[in-house]
C-alpha cells in the first residue's frame, strides 16, 4: 500500500504532539514540585548546620522526609536521582514539531505575505537565528546582572524586543509559536549548560572529598526560578494556534507582552503560597492583566467589511469552494493536508451552516485561509460575515 505523504505527516505530527504533552508534563510537574519544595522548607529540628531545611509530605498513602543541604551532605548516597530527561525530551519533541509545522509548512503557517514577503529559507534562517540570540542574549543578562530587580527589567526588555521583531516580520502565528520556541529554548539551556554541568561539578568536588563551590548551586537555583515563571505563558503561547483573536490583532506584540506579564504574576502568587505567604496583589494584577488583553483584542466594527449587502447561500457557497474547500473538505486537495483542519467541512451546505459562526471568527479576524494563499478578498470576507450575521439563511 503506497502512503500518501500528508497522512504521514499527519500521523508524524499527532505522535510527537503526544510526546511533546507527556514529557511537558513530566517537566513542569517536577520542576513545580521541587520549587514548592524549596518554598515550604521548615528549619531542621535536629539543627544540623548543613541542612538548609526540612519537610514532611504526605501523598499516596504513605509518609515522606525530605532535607535540603546547604552543600555538601556528610557523605555521597549510593543512588542520586537526577532530573534532566524530562526537560530535554521536551524540547527535542518540541522543536521538532516546528520544524515539521513552521518550517516544513513555512509558505503557509511563518510566511505571511501581508506582514512581510520572504522566501522560505530566509524565514527558516531568520527564526533559527532569533531562537539562538534569545539564549544567548538571556544568558548574557543573567552573567552580567547580578541584581534580580535590573534583571528582571533587561530581561522583559530583550522580550519586548524579539516581540517586536518576531510579530513585524513572520505571519502572527508564526510570531507567537516562535516566541514559546526561543522561550522553551532559553528554558532547556538552562537546565542543560547551566543547572547539570553546575550540579555534576558539585558532586565531583564532594567526590574529591572538596567543599562544592556554592556558585553553582546559586546559579541553578537562579535559573530554575526564572523557569518556573517562565512556564505559564509559554503553556499558553503553545495552544495560542486555537485563538486567532490573539495572534492575529494589530497589536499582538503586546499581546505577547500581557500573556508574559499575566503569567508570572499568577505564578508568583503560587510560589508565595508555598513559603507560608500571600500577596493576593499578585492574582489580582494577573487577572487586571488577562482583563486588558481582553479589552485589547475584543472585535470592533472593520469599515471594510461593513454595510454588505446580505448575499444568497449560492454565492456563499461559492466563495467557499474557491477558497475555502481546498483544505476543509472530505478530501482536501491542498498539499499536505491529509484531514480538514479540526475537521471542519465546508464542501456541502449542511456542514457550511453548521460550521458559519466559527468560519466568521476565521474570516474576520484574518486568520483564515493563512497566509491568505487562497487569495480571499475583502469583498468576500465582507459577504461571509453579513451572511452569518442574518442567520446563515439557507436561501
């Protein structure tokens, strides 16, 4: 049986979407679990000088004790876990996902010809550059700037930054999964070239029968912080294809903003939790800060597509068929698209009315066709939306 390339990538993109949840998962839940850890810490009873703190838990049924050494403990155990197969697994099924999508597809899910008009391996060149420079521009600041308040703002500063280029140059989706590329980049890095080569060196010095020097565990505890907060708005820029009101706004390099601005604002508030405190200042600047996005992106009259005439379901259907149906059929004919995208069809009448509401959310925010590369005009878009405003008559 000869396989048809798209039903391949289909398949390609389905399991390393699955892998990408699962190791996501892993990650995040140990790195949240260890930063809680960190922030529930009591004093040792016993008032051992080497112990940083303590905690008893209680889950699944049973009883755990756990110590946080300042350094070194008093000797080596036999079996040490570690945690970093998580993070990299993450970001290998990840990153593969957007070359498979974003750069695999690039003419019609990076490109956007009305942002700016590019051949496809300079788009592919531009945003593999920008994944390396977030890392490296991160790590810079974090080696520079030893005081976390400056950092913090040269930090939000080089976000601002690569929003603004990412959004001017690539299609707005593109933009919003680029940046949770360089973000899940500057992520993994840290786990990889600064929290594991730090925490080998340290066991290595008490393996020597040395005192480990506390840089490294200063800047692991560093980094692993800056991951956590981090975290949120990278979760969200990860399901932002689904929102077009998002990415497609005029605005949506500062809608980029207020995702990072809401997240670590909430997360913050759950790491205070944690250590016995609340700022409920914190939950209620993340929700202020979903509340403006909201405000932001709410759809306003566009004089382009006002004052249509309410056109017959014919010609609908038409327009639908000619730039629609290549991808939203039973069987697409637009290369590699195996299924109609989130299996909406809009190749009979039945399935066009069903589906009119969430095809003038597509239509009148851009987001569809992508790209445009059916070449959909104003006029026509204009006719769509007049139509499901009077009901989606079938006449």
């Amino acid at each position: 049986m000869e396989l048809d390339a798209a039903y391949v990538m289909e398949w390609a993109n389905l399991l390393l979407r699955w892998l990408h949840i699962i190791t996501g998962i892993a990650w995040i839940g140990a790195s949240f679990y260890f930063i809680a850890l960190d922030n529930s810490l009591e004093p040792p009873k016993d008032g051992n000088p080497l112990v940083r703190g303590e905690q008893w838990s209680l889950h699944g049924g049973g009883f755990y004790y756990k110590r946080k050494y300042k350094g070194a403990p008093e000797a080596m155990p036999t079996t040490l876990h570690w945690f970093k197969w998580e993070a990299y697994w993450t970001w290998m099924s990840g990153f593969a996902l957007f070359v498979l999508i974003y750069w695999g597809q690039a003419s019609t899910y990076l490109i956007d010809p009305q942002v700016l008009d590019m051949p496809v391996w300079l788009a592919i060149l531009v945003s593999l550059a920008m994944i390396v420079a977030g890392w490296v521009g991160y790590d810079r600041l974090c080696r520079r700037i030893p005081d976390e308040r400056r950092l913090l703002l040269a930090g939000s500063g080089l976000l601002v930054v690569l929003a603004l280029i990412a959004t001017h140059i690539f299609s707005g989706r593109g933009a919003f999964l680029l940046i949770g590329a360089i973000t899940g980049t500057i992520m993994v890095a840290n786990v990889a070239m600064v929290i594991i080569p730090g925490q080998k060196k340290m066991v290595k010095s008490i393996e020597a029968g040395e005192a480990p020097d506390p840089i490294h565990g200063q800047r692991g505890m560093q980094r692993s912080v800056h991951n956590t907060y981090l975290t949120l708005p990278v979760l969200l820029l990860m399901i932002s294809p689904h929102y077009p009101m998002l990415y497609q706004h005029r605005f949506n390099w500062l809608v980029l903003i207020l995702i990072f601005v809401a997240g670590a604002l909430i997360r913050q508030f759950f790491v205070l939790r944690h250590s016995g405190r609340s700022n409920w200042a914190l939950p209620v600047g993340g929700v202020v800060a979903l509340g403006l996005l909201a405000l932001l992106v709410a759809p306003r009259p566009d004089p382009r597509f006002a004052g249509a005439e309410v056109p017959a379901f014919e010609e609908v259907q038409a327009i639908m068929a000619s730039r629609c149906a290549a991808c939203h059929a039973a069987r697409p004919s637009f290369e590699g698209i195996a299924a109609a995208p989130k299996g909406v069809l809009l190749d009979n009448p039945a399935q066009i009315r069903r589906w009119a509401a969430a095809t003038r959310q597509q239509v009148q925010t851009e987001a569809m066709p992508p790209g445009n590369v059916t070449e959909l005009t104003d006029a026509e878009r204009a006719k769509i939306i007049a139509w499901v405003a009077a009901g989606a008559p079938a006449r």
